[in-house]
C-alpha cells in the first residue's frame, strides 16, 4: 500500500531514510511531499492508504479527496491541525506519537530564555535563571523535560496541571500550585505547554500575564491560537517590564515587534521539534505505527476513539 509522508517543513534527510526503511520493511511503498501546496497533497493522498504529517493541515477538503486512507499519523504532540471528527466520520484513524520530539521542544524554551535573559547578546550585562521560578503551564511530557533542565540551571520550579496529580509533579521534585492565577503570580517566567483545542483558545490574557511579578517572561513554544493576541498587547502596554517569546509567529507579529521591539521575539517557523534527534524518533515513530495499523489495527496513541 502507499504510505505518504507530507511534510511542510522537512524532517532531516536521516529522519525520512529511517521512516522508508520502516515503510518498506512492512511491505509498503513510501512517497514522499516536502513543502507542497494543498492541491499537492490533495493530489498526492488519492491513492494513500496511511498519511503522516506534521503540523500540515489535514482538514475535511484533504480527507474528501483521499478515499483510500485509513490512518493519518501526527509525527508530534499537538494534532489541533487535524479535522478529528471529519476523520472519525470517515472511519480513519488519527494518532499522535506522545512525547517523541518533546526533549527538542524543551531544550528551545531555554535557547529562547537565555537568549533573551542575555539581552541577544547584545554585549549588556543581562540576567541569569538561577534561583528564578519557572511555572510550567501544563505538565505533559514538554512540561516533564522543562522541569528537568529548569533544576539544571538551579531553578525553583513550579507547575499546574489539572489533568496530573499532584503526586507525579512532586515525584519530579516540582511544587504543583491549585489555580493557573497562582502559578502566574508567582513565576518569573512562565512556560506554556498547554494544547490548542476548544477549551484552551485565545485563554491567555492580560489578567493571566500581569499578574507575573515584575519583569516576568512569558515563553510559548505551544500553539499561538492559545493567547488571546489583543490581551496580550494591552498587558505589554500596561506592563512595560513584561517580555513575551513565541515559537511561531502570532498573527499580529509586526504590530507587537513594532510596537515592543526586543521585549518580543518569534521564531520565523515552529523550531521546537526541529532536530533530527527530534525528527528520528518522531518520524519512525510514526511509521511504525502507520505500519502496525496497516497490519493488525494497532491503535495505542489513537486520538478519534
Ligand atoms: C508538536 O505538536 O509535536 C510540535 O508542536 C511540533 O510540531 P512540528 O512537527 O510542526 O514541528
């Protein structure tokens, strides 16, 4: 069967010779889309029997034209960019491969942080992270290895996470705090590392951030759909100490970078799995799972049960 790999921003070339072994270790044959258009991919899935992506756009004019699939697997964490209850409807599989690229994901925020923290390097004396606090904003597996490397630069870390309990945070050394209000109040810098979805969007705002103590930092290598853009800036406005970093650009990049300068700062593209380490293990990841699907309905990581 033909196994599509569709990929906007490439893995690294190691990535896709791994996931080709893979594929075709399992019988399948591997074709391959890198930075194609829309109408690319909707000619390129016609014939797929499994789709793997990244953060491409999988939505209901995709799926309409693939008639063959069976399986789409997110090489990543986040699977907002996938149409779950078109997929569903159509009786196609969609997982994820959790935790995969998350130690990527985790070591950018503090690239960022220092970054920034160092005055982009600029030759001004800037500030350290040691003994700051750190609240991670959801303590999923990107969540786990920020705390990790947060205790490796001797930070205080804190986290609030709804869905974890407070046993496992602490098992990490990490003090989990009740409310999203407390873990702004009292974090110089927080991560976000919450999911884009229904619940979540457009749920950062200026209440939130100016609640962080003086010249706190907001680092969002998660989903931009997860800020509410125009709160966001009226806090920078209101609170001209706070510092916003993003990896991805929101959508009102220039007006912010305009109108705050250095206190802001995005990557041009989503950077934080863009490793090959990142890129192997997500990758293979996700074609042996295509691959098991294929075979005997392996459906561990489903996300449309
Ligand atoms: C994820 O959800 O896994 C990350 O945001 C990485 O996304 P990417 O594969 O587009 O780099």
């Amino acid at each position: 069967m033909k196994i599509l790999v569709a990929t906007e921003k490439p893995f690294a070339p190691v990535a896709v010779k791994g996931i080709k072994e893979v594929v075709e270790a399992g019988g399948h044959e591997l074709v391959l889309l890198e930075k194609g258009t829309k109408d690319d991919l909707k000619a390129a899935v016609a014939d797929a029997a499994g789709l793997i992506v990244r953060s491409d756009k999988v939505d209901k004019e995709v799926l309409d034209c693939a008639p063959e699939l069976k399986v789409v697997v997110r090489a990543g964490a986040g699977y907002d960019n996938i149409d779950l209850a078109e997929a569903t409807a159509k009786g196609i599989c969609v997982m994820n491969t959790p935790g995969q690229n998350s130690n990527a994901v985790a070591e950018l925020v503090f690239g960022l942080l220092v970054m920034m923290c160092r005055n982009y390097y600029n030759g001004t004396s800037g500030t350290e992270l040691k003994e700051k606090t750190i609240g991670i904003h959801a303590y999923g597996q990107v969540g786990r290895n920020v705390a990790r490397i947060a205790k490796g630069f001797g930070m205080n870390v804190i986290a609030h996470d709804p869905f974890v309990n407070d046993e496992i945070i602490e098992a990490d050394g990490v003090t989990p705090v009740g409310s999203v209000e407390e873990l702004y109040s009292k974090s110089d810098i927080v991560s976000l590392h919450i999911p884009a979805n229904d619940k979540t969007r457009k749920s950062v705002v200026k209440q939130l951030v100016t609640l962080m103590p003086q010249k706190g930092i907001l680092v969002n290598t998660a989903r931009k759909e997860v800020i509410d853009e125009e709160s966001l800036m009226e806090a920078l406005d209101e609170r001209q100490d706070l510092r916003y970093i993003a990896d991805v650009k929101p959508d009102m990049a220039d007006a912010m970078k305009e109108r705050f300068g250095d206190r802001v700062f995005f990557t041009p593209k989503k950077m934080g799995a863009q490793t090959s380490e990142a890129n192997i293990k997500a990758g293979i990841a996700a074609a042996e799972q295509v691959v098991a699907y294929l075979k005997d309905g392996w459906n561990k990581f489903q996300v449309n049960k």
